[in-house]
C-alpha cells in the first residue's frame, strides 16, 4: 500500500536527522568522560546513547506521517536499537560500529537473494520513483548488491584501524556521499532502460 506523500525537505530531516546530530554530539563530547553508577562513559557513548531514541522518535514520526516505513527502514531501526543498545550496556563502541556492516550485509543478501529468484526486490520499493524496465532492475540491482558488500567491507576497514572521529566522519559523511554517487553513477541505466509511460516501449539491450 502506498503511503501518504509528505514535504521531501522534511522527510530527509527526518532520516539524516538522528545522524547529523549523532555528529554533533560526539564532536561536542568526544574528549569528554562521564561517570554514571561508578562507570565511565566516553564522548562516543554517549552519543549513542541520545542516537538510539532519536532514531526511534524520528522513525516514528516518518511512519506517522507517512503511514508506512520500507523494510529498510524496519530492519535499520531494529540493527539500531539492539547494536546501540548493547554498545551503552556494555559501554563497548565496537557494537554500534559494526551495525552499518550488518545493515549493509543485510541490503546486499536480501537484494541477492532475490536475484537467485530473477527478481528485483529493489524494484518492488523504488519503482513508483524511477520506473524502470526488467532489465534495467536487474542491473541496477546487481550492481547496489555488489556496492552494498563492498561498503559491508569498507566500514569494517574503517572501524578496524582508525580512530573514533575517522569512523564518525565516514559514517556522516562517507556512506551518504558514497550512496548519492554511486546512483549519479547510474544515469545510462536509467535512460536506457527508463519504462515509457504508455508500457508499450520494448526492453532495451541485453543485460549486463
């Protein structure tokens, strides 16, 4: 079922939100130590600590509004909660960094697993914003299951060997800027492969 349309300002806010701020508060207390119940807690911590509930009140908020959430978005906020949470119970930052590498694990079997079966799962959540012909959902596919292991990797690279405020930054910045490209990357796909609006246009090239 279709959800309700709502400003794309404001739904952006609302799924970059909890990220920004995550960036802004451990970069306000990144070289800060709190101590609570005889433990102490550091700048990235506590960060997480404010991300997970703001995660869950913004998500919340987008479902409100919306009336429906993508099965991305369901199994983000889920990683989220469980890998957020056992980082603030066990005051262990190594489980929230490694919570992209799942989510992207995830993206990566769920879209391959469709593939095995001939088809897209991607286009089942995308085709009402891009409309694009079989083919051209198969490549497209492909390539975000193969682009979607690859930053599983990368992210483990990242947390594995630099320090807090390089995987901070990536997080902010380097996953988002690396998913916008690798779609600014795709414009011959979706010329080419683009569904005309009458149905009747024929595929287009063998699949690559």
């Amino acid at each position: 079922m279709a959800g309700r349309k709502i400003n794309p300002w404001l739904k952006i806010g609302l799924e970059l939100g909890p990220v920004i701020a995550f960036f802004v508060a451990f970069s306000r207390l990144k070289d800060r130590t709190v101590t609570i119940g005889g433990a102490d807690y550091g700048g990235f911590i506590l960060a997480t600590a404010g991300f997970v509930p703001l995660m869950i009140v913004t998500t919340l908020i987008l479902w409100r509004l919306t009336g429906r959430l993508s099965p991305m978005q369901v199994a983000t906020l889920v990683l989220v909660v469980v890998f957020g949470g056992l980082s603030v119970w066990f005051n262990d930052e190594r489980f929230f960094k490694m919570k992209p590498t799942l989510i992207y694990l995830l993206f990566a079997g769920i879209l391959g697993f469709g593939l095995l079966k001939g088809k897209s799962y991607l286009a089942l959540v995308m085709d009402e914003i891009m409309p694009l012909e079989h083919a051209g959902w198969m490549i497209l596919t492909r390539r975000l299951a193969a682009f979607f292991a690859g930053l599983a990797v990368l992210n483990e690279v990242i947390w594995r060997t630099m320090s807090d405020e390089a995987w901070v930054n990536f997080k902010t910045f380097g996953l988002t800027a690396a998913i916008f490209l690798f779609f600014l990357t795709q414009g011959g796909v979706f010329r080419r492969y683009e569904a005309a609006a009458d149905g009747d246009r024929k595929r287009g090239g063998e699949d690559a």
